[in-house]
C-alpha cells in the first residue's frame, strides 16, 4: 500500500488478530487488521457494534485484557513492534507517543483529583525533573489549546460538563505530544451542539500539532467532517480502505455501500433502506467471505473462498469478490 | 383527540427549598388527533426535558401541574378500570433493548406475560397465532426468535420483538423513547420502518422521542423542539427542519454532522462555559446566553409562541413578534 502523496507512515498495523476467550470458544473479534497510518492524517475506522474496532484499538495500544488476547500480527510504531515490548516499556511510550481518548471519556476522570492533578499525573509520569511552574505552565496551555478557561484548573470533573470533561481528556491525550492519538467513540454521548464544539476542538488541535489520529465511530456524518481516510470494519475485517471523498461517493464493498446507504440525512427525504441484520456467530465464521449472509449480491466463490484486499481505484481497497472476477474476466 | 397534554409543568425537587429546583419541563401543550394515525416526534438535547413527558405520559411521573388526557379523560383522575384500558392502549418502546429483556428467560416469555397480564386469550394455539402474527408486523418470524434468549438476538431484532409486544395489545399510541439510538446504523432502518408500518397499515399513532435530528426527519410528520423543558419551536417536520427560525433549532440544523465530506462545518460554535454548565437564567428566554440575537425584551419574560405561516409552524422567539 502506497500513499499517492508519499506521506511517511507513522504506525502500521499487519494481521492483527485478537480472539476473546469464551466456553464455547474463541470469539474472533479482529481477525487479520492490516492498515497504514500517515503522517498528520485521520483515519476513521467505523463498523457497527461488535465488528472489533474498539478491540482492534485496545490491540493497537497493547491494552488487550483478558478473556480477551493478542493472537498474532504487527503494531510498528516508528519500525518498532509494540508486540516486543515489555509492559514497562509500553509505560514509556503510551502517553508520550501513543494515547488514547476513550469511549465515555467524561466516566474516565478520577472524580476526587481536580483537572490540575490529574493531568500532571500524566506529564509527571514520563518527564522527570520538571519543575513545578513549568508544569502549572504546560497545564494551562493545554486547557487553553482545547478551550478551556483557567478555572477548569482548580475543578473537579463533576464540576464540569460532559464536553468539558471530553476536552479534558483530549488535553490530556495531547499533553506530551504524542505521534498517533486514537478516539473511540469521543464524542458520541454528547449533544450535538457540544458534540461539534469538541469535534471542532479536536481537529483544531490536531492540526495545530501535526500529530495522526485514529478516530473510531460509527456516526458517518462526524466521519465525513473529520477524517481523510475510513477503513470500514465488518466482524473482525476491513473490507475496504479508502478516501473519505471515495467511500461516500463510490463505494466499493456491498457492506460500505449499505452503510452509507442507511446514513439519515437532514437534506433529502429519502426511504429506508431496510436490511437484515443476521451475523454469522463470532466464534465460528462461514469459509469464505464473511459478509456473504448479509450480502445481496453473493455468489459461490463467496462460500468457499476469503476474497483478499485488492486496489479497485487508486487508494481505494476492497475485499470483495465482486470486483476481483470482474477483473478476472477482463 | 387522541392524546392532549395540557399546560405541563414538572418540577423537581420543588417540595423543599427553591434553590435546588429544577424545571424539567414548563407549560407544555401537545395533541395528538385520533386519526390519521401519526408519528409526533419530540426532539432535544439531554436535559431538555423529554424523558420527563414520555414518562409523565406513561404515568411513572406526575406532573406538578397540567393534564395528560387521552381520549377526553384526565388520567390523573380515572377509574382503575380506564386506567386499566389506558395501560393497554399506551404502549411503551424504551431506548435500552439489552436491559428490558430478563436475561434468563426466553425471548417467548416476554409475550406470555402480556398475554397473561391483560388476559387476552385463552387457548395455547392463538397465543401463538397471536405472537406469529406479531412478530410477522415487524418482519420477522417466530420460529427464528421464539426459543432464543435475549443475548442471542442483534439490538435491532430485540428492539423489533419490543415493537411486536406492544403491537400485540393493539394499542393506540406508542411511546417510543429513543428507540434507535443504541441499534447499529446499518439496522436503525428496520426499526423506523417498523414505526412507520405500523402508522401505515395498522393506524398506531407514535411519540417518538429522540435526540437525533435526522430520523425525527425521516419519520416525523410533526416535531416539537424542547430546550431546556419548553418547546422552542413546532410544526410539520418538513417545514421546522427545513426552514428553521428559532435561533437554537438554527444551531442544532446547522450542528448535525453532514454525510458528505465536501460540505464541512461553517465557522465555529462557542458558547460560554457557564452555559454549557446549565446555570440557565432564573427569568426569560433559556436560551437568552448562548443566544446570538438576543434583545433585552428576552430577559424580561419567557417568549410565547409565534404562528410563522398558515400551517401549525410555532416559534417561541421575540424576533418572530413582528
């Protein structure tokens, strides 16, 4: 995979595979993730509930707990595997290169520390030897960078708002510059006035610091606003990368083309799609494609054979058979 | 009328000091007609104060002051037998498919005991007659469901099996309290569908209450916009989404994320801290502080609602009184 504008590649991820534990066996909640992430671009990665996003971040970021667990695969960060590393290795480096805002951001505030203390937490733990103003400094502009008043320093997180606790959280994500900050879900709680006042304060942001950022969701309105890329996910997949402009305008896989069929808009009246929502069970999914029970336009090879990711337009990935026999005929 | 909420007021914490009260909702006003059946959607952000109806309209709440009547009759005052057909013609979907269902029952256990409940039948086979036929209103079938328990369902089909239950007490009215908003969008569909099926061909009118825009648009043929427990403006759905006039419902329109990533975002909100902390102003328009029109006319006294053309569209904004 080439990026057309030759972006440097700051994270990339290969065959990630991360299966939950159950009695009646392995759930395959990521099951073979490859992606690419560059320089200062957002990649959004959307998929229904229970497609492996939010597993897929936590493998990313090595937070994978049990029953849950990594089963193979890749995360280079800078060419170095997080894999190989140590816990306290991985310590070093979350925070500092790699953070995460998470899902339901306004609960994961310590509710007895003040902002103040919670955040210094965070620079304290990587940067010794700071001295206390320089700290007090760096909070403040922090607050500041994410629209924050001063007081907020002195507050404790029921004080605040749910968009003043997201924006807590987002200073905190950002507080030692990291490379690559991944959202899940930040801002899916919120109203959408505070909900657009935090996305705009993350992308503002994120621009300002240059820094990549993967962002989780499944709301494809916010994803047309904020991200250049969308990997679409579908029970453990992704079966197509491309393009924020592309996925919208020309989706290749039947699956994106269902999801951004089944977005509401507020422009035009249009009917509902109406689709069934039968999944194959996790733990045991059909040979061949997996979105061959939901797919209206299956054909045999999709009973027996794993279509593999192919470019149908430039920068444009899908894994369907569809577009590989067409190519086949050709 | 079917269903007509008169001057609705909810106070909470009211009966102590003033202090620490909270409007949850303030001079209130809705009729639903008894025919056509229609979907009346009561859109708002968290706090304005829907819940609070759905659940004073379902009777879990009571009002500090106004009505609730259906069907002529105040329900704070019936007969435990009009109460009794009331239960029956008011169903409720909730937002939570996960959390209505008993975990350790099957999925058929939750038609038994409505069946049980209102006693609508005797015999085991049109039980399942009854059920089958429900389930098929919503597009599925018995045979898929029936003996599943709840954690092997998708949101959408448990949320759909909820349809059907209150479907098969034939009610009038559903009350739907963010029925979609924890379904995947990919199946948020089936369930509007579902509303809309059941409007269409079995005439149950709905109150879909929801925080999302977008699908109050797909559905709604009425609307109502609460901001913080009043109604901030109302109408025909087409016409309050389309051409909105009061400045909040302007922001809300305009704050919607737009699938299409060629048309971003204009300009940025910002609003004062202190608002978005909710110390709202104790007299006059709520949204007097985030408001960029305001007047001063705006903190001397609440706005009433303003006709803005012929059909049912109501503002409750001062620049509408000319």
């Amino acid at each position: 995979m080439l990026d057309q504008n030759q972006k440097p590649v700051v994270l990339e991820v290969e065959g990630l595979r991360v299966y939950y534990e159950t009695p009646a066996g392995d759930v395959l909640a990521v099951n073979g993730v490859d992606f690419q992430l560059y320089q200062g671009e957002t990649l959004g990665l959307v998929g229904e509930s229970g497609c492996g996003k939010s597993t897929a971040a936590m493998g990313v970021l090595q937070l994978v707990v049990p029953p849950g667990r990594i089963v193979s695969g890749q995360v280079l960060l800078d060419g170095q595997n997080l894999l190989d590393l140590s816990e306290r290795e991985l310590r070093k480096l979350r925070w500092a290169k790699l953070s995460l805002i998470p899902q339901g951001a306004m609960n994961s505030l310590n509710p007895t520390m003040k902002v103040n203390r919670q955040i210094q937490d965070v620079i304290n733990a990587h940067l010794d030897r700071t001295s206390k103003q320089e700290i007090r400094d760096r909070i403040l502009e922090l607050l500041q960078m994410v629209g924050l008043p001063e007081r907020v320093y002195h507050m404790y997180p029921h004080q605040l708002s749910g968009g003043m606790k997201q924006r807590v959280c987002i200073a905190m994500a950002i507080a030692l510059s990291p490379q690559v900050i991944i959202a899940d879900e930040s801002t899916s709680a919120l109203d959408v006035v505070v909900q657009r006042v935090v996305a705009q304060t993350l992308l503002r942001v994120k621009e300002a610091l240059g820094v990549s950022m993967i962002m989780i969701g499944h709301d494809m309105g916010l994803m047309a606003q904020m991200v250049d890329r969308i990997a679409v996910m579908y029970a453990g997949k992704i079966v197509e990368i491309a393009l924020v402009k592309d996925i919208f305008d020309q989706p290749a896989h039947p699956y994106s083309q269902l999801l951004i069929e089944s977005v509401p808009s507020l422009k035009e009246h249009k009917p509902l799609k109406v689709t069934e929502g039968i999944t194959h069970d996790p733990r045991h999914p059909p040979p061949g494609c997996i979105f061959q029970l939901r797919c209206p336009l299956v054909m045999d090879q999709c009973r027996q054979q794993e279509p593999v990711s192919q470019e149908v337009r430039p920068g444009q990935w899908v894994a369907c058979h569809a577009y590989q026999s067409s190519e086949a005929d050709q | 009328m079917l269903l007509e909420i008169r001057d609705a007021t909810k106070i909470y914490g009211s009966s102590g000091g003033s202090k620490d009260e909270v409007v949850a909702l303030q001079d209130f006003n809705l009729k639903i007609p008894k025919s056509p059946a229609s979907i009346t959607a009561i859109a708002g952000e968290s706090g304005s104060g829907k819940t609070t109806l759905a659940n004073a309209i379902l009777g879990f709440v009571k009002l500090t002051s106004g009505q609730v009547i259906y069907d002529g009759q105040d329900i704070a005052h019936a007969a435990r037998a009009q109460m009794k057909d009331y239960r029956r013609d008011v169903q409720a979907v909730f937002q939570d498919p996960f959390g209505v269902y008993n975990p350790f029952y099957r999925v058929q256990h939750v038609f038994y005991q409505v069946i049980r409940n209102f006693g609508l039948n005797h015999n085991r086979a049109e039980w399942q007659q009854m059920i089958e036929e429900a389930l098929n209103a919503v597009g599925l079938r018995g045979q898929d469901v029936l003996r599943k328990y709840p954690h092997q369902l998708s949101g959408g089909q448990r949320q759909r099996i909820m349809m059907a239950r209150a479907y098969m007490i034939e009610p009038r009215l559903i009350v739907a309290d963010e029925p979609v908003s924890m379904v995947d969008a990919s199946l948020r569909a089936s369930i509007l569908d579902v509303m809309l099926r059941l409007k269409e061909e079995k005439g149950i009118s709905f109150l879909y209450i929801t925080h999302d825009l977008s699908t109050a648009y797909q559905v709604g043929d009425q609307i109502y916009v609460l901001y913080q427990g009043s109604v901030a403006e109302k109408g025909a759905t087409f016409s309050v989404i389309d051409r909105p006039r009061h400045p909040y419902v302007q922001l809300l329109v305009d704050s919607v994320p737009v699938p299409d990533p060629d048309v971003k975002w204009e300009g940025e909100v910002v609003f004062p801290p202190e608002e978005e902390m909710r110390s709202s102003v104790a007299s006059g328009c709520r949204f007097y502080s985030r408001c960029s029109q305001r007047l001063d006319q705006c903190l001397q006294q609440q706005p009433p609602l303003y006709q803005v053309d012929d059909s049912d569209h109501q503002v409750a904004c001062y620049l509408m009184s000319t």
